[in-house]
C-alpha cells in the first residue's frame, strides 16, 4: 500500500462513503476506501456504487488513475500525452478525459466517429481497458489459466486480457464458477479494480521499457541506477546541486567503466565523464582518483592516468600518457580539461 494513503485520511473516506444513501457494498468498501483516499475517484463517482459504469466514467477514472500513478500534474500529463500520442475526435463528445484516454488507446472509438459516452462496459471490455491501461506503464507478460464454466462466451479479443486481469488478481469472477463476461460493470467493481492495479505496481522493472514513464524524482531515478546491479555505487557526494555518484559498470562488454553522474533533485541524470578521453578505442572511462570538492561546492576536481598512448584504427590519437586534470561545474553540469601532464619516460603506442 502506498504511504501517501494515510490511515486518517482512509477512515474518513470510510466514515464518508458509508453515509452516502447508495454506499459500496461490503466487500468492495474498504477497497473504495483506499482508491478515494488516493485521489482518483471523482465526486460524481462517489454515489451509486452498485450502477454501471459508462464509458464515459471509466474513462475519467482513467486518466485520474493515470495521473495519480505516474506523478503527474494534471497540466503535466496532458502535456505528455500530447508529446507521445496523436489527436483524437469524436462527433459526440469533446470531454477533456475521454479524448484523453482515446489518445492513450484505453478506449476506443465506433467507425462512425462516434464514442457513445453513455453506453455500459461489459466485464470483458473492462478486462481489456484495464489491461490498456496497465500496459501503458507496465509490462504485461503473466497470463493465468481460467477454467470458469462460461470461459466459452468470453470474446476472442478479450480473452488474453481477461487472463491477464485474473493472474494479477485485479478481476475476479462474479463466482467460483463464472466470470460473466457479458455482464456489466459496476462503478464500485471499476474503483476497486483500479486499485488494484495500483497495489501491483512493480515500478523498478517497468519504468524503463513503460509507454508512459513515470515521473521522475531524485529517488526514482537513483532507484533505477542501480536496479539491475551492473551499475557498483563507489562513492556518493551530497551537493546542493543534486548527488554526485562515483559509479564502476561491470558485466558488459562495451561499459563505460567508471563513471561520475550527476542525478538533481527532478531525476534528471547527467553524466560527468563525457569529456574525459577512453582508455580503449570504444567507450570505457578508467579510474578516477583525487575527487575533490571546492568549499562552495558549485566545482570539483578529478584526475584520469593513462600509462599508454592511445591511438584509434585509423590513427587519430585518443589519448597522451600522463595525468589529465579534470574540473566540474555543477551549475552548467560541464567538464572541462584544466590541464595536463605527460609521463616522461619511454612512450610505446597502444593500438
């Protein structure tokens, strides 16, 4: 559960919506609970919980979802989709939402032009715009075995999501027996079905590869650094400009070696090393030695040795032998060659 859904926050979402005259039904009101503490159910969805839900509210609580579970402002996320997806029109509807969630491919339009806002989801509609929905900032890669009696009267394009949404436990059958494809979906069943998708949000692997990346903070992006463990953490420097990350990368043929990132308080990652010459003819950063931070901390020193010439195939030079000098400006995130001095002993080419 996420710690932004705080307990006194969930039991007045409690207390509110078993006032309400039409209220959730008890195994769906705790569940209710946690989704409107989060912030992605709208006030008009908060009443008649056992009514179905059109295309036009599930494709609101979609695009809410979407902004809770990604991070995004609502100016941002209309901004990002703008920047990933084309324009979408429809002769009966110019809701904000439901152009929205038709740009992301949750929902779709009839041949017509139509959308028919007012229309109910069947349970098998659900289970495939659930599964739209989650494979914008998922991967969708587990399939469950159903064995209910009416698997037979599940559609062929719905099927696969319909197996998917039972693996991941976010639908269920309306019995041991059945799933119902054909039947309506309920407000309260959508609310705790997006929930659910939330509570199986596996972040670290997904975030990568998602259609909709989710936005990016210090800790997101610190996380991803270091998730699949080729990336070894040397050293870590706190700087009012972000952290400063003295890295080796092992277990790839072509890494860069050793690296120094630059990761601010946004996510936004910046690499140091750019400037710094390789010592092989593809792209590999030896050890950095003497990392020095002036007292303001706006710059710092680094220093590279290279005991060898370094010329590439064609004869460009890569590199003298010697110590190259090195100085950040963290304000500009630039590298700059301050100065250098050769070795003076006997110098060979290594090609």
């Amino acid at each position: 559960m996420k710690t932004k859904v705080f307990l006194l926050v969930l039991l007045l979402s409690l207390c509110a919506i078993t006032s309400f005259a039409h209220a959730p039904s008890g195994w769906a009101t705790e569940e209710v609970g946690y989704a409107i503490s989060a912030g992605y159910v709208s006030t008009e969805l908060q009443t008649d919980f056992d009514a179905p839900v059109t295309r036009c509210e599930f494709a609101c609580m979609a695009v809410e979802f979407l902004r809770y579970e990604l991070g995004f402002s609502r100016d941002e996320f209309n901004e990002k989709v703008n920047e990933l997806f084309d324009d979408v029109v429809f002769s009966d509807s110019l809701d904000e939402s439901i152009i929205l969630a038709a740009r992301c491919g949750i929902i779709y339009g009839y041949d017509d032009g139509t959308f028919a806002p007012d229309k109910f989801i069947t349970r098998q509609e659900a289970a495939t715009m659930l599964a739209r929905v989650y494979n914008l900032y998922g991967n969708i890669y587990a399939y469950s075995d159903i064995n209910f009696l009416d698997n037979n009267l599940i559609s062929d394009w719905a099927l696969s999501d319909v197996k998917f949404c039972v693996e991941k436990g976010v639908m269920k059958g309306v019995s041991d027996t059945h799933f119902d494809p054909q039947g309506l979906f309920t407000k309260e069943q959508a609310i705790v079905t997006f929930w659910r998708l939330d509570t199986d949000t596996d972040w670290e692997n997904h975030n990568k590869t998602a259609k909709i990346r989710r936005k990016m903070t210090k800790e997101i992006a610190e996380s991803e650094l270091f998730a699949n463990g080729t990336v070894i953490l040397l050293e870590k420097y706190d700087t009012s400009y972000g952290t400063v990350y003295y890295t080796l990368t092992s277990g790839m043929m072509h890494s860069p070696g050793y690296d120094l990132l630059l990761i601010d308080e946004s996510g936004k990652t910046y690499s140091l090393t750019s400037n710094v010459p390789s010592e092989k003819e593809y792209r590999c950063v030896p050890e950095i030695k003497n990392i020095v931070f002036c007292p303001e901390g706006q710059q710092f020193g680094f220093e590279v040795i290279f005991e060898t010439e370094l010329y590439s195939e064609n004869g460009d030079e890569i590199h003298k032998a010697g110590t190259y000098y090195f100085e950040v400006n963290l304000v500009k995130k630039e590298t700059t060659l301050i100065n250098y001095e050769p070795i003076n002993e006997n110098l060979f080419k290594k090609r």
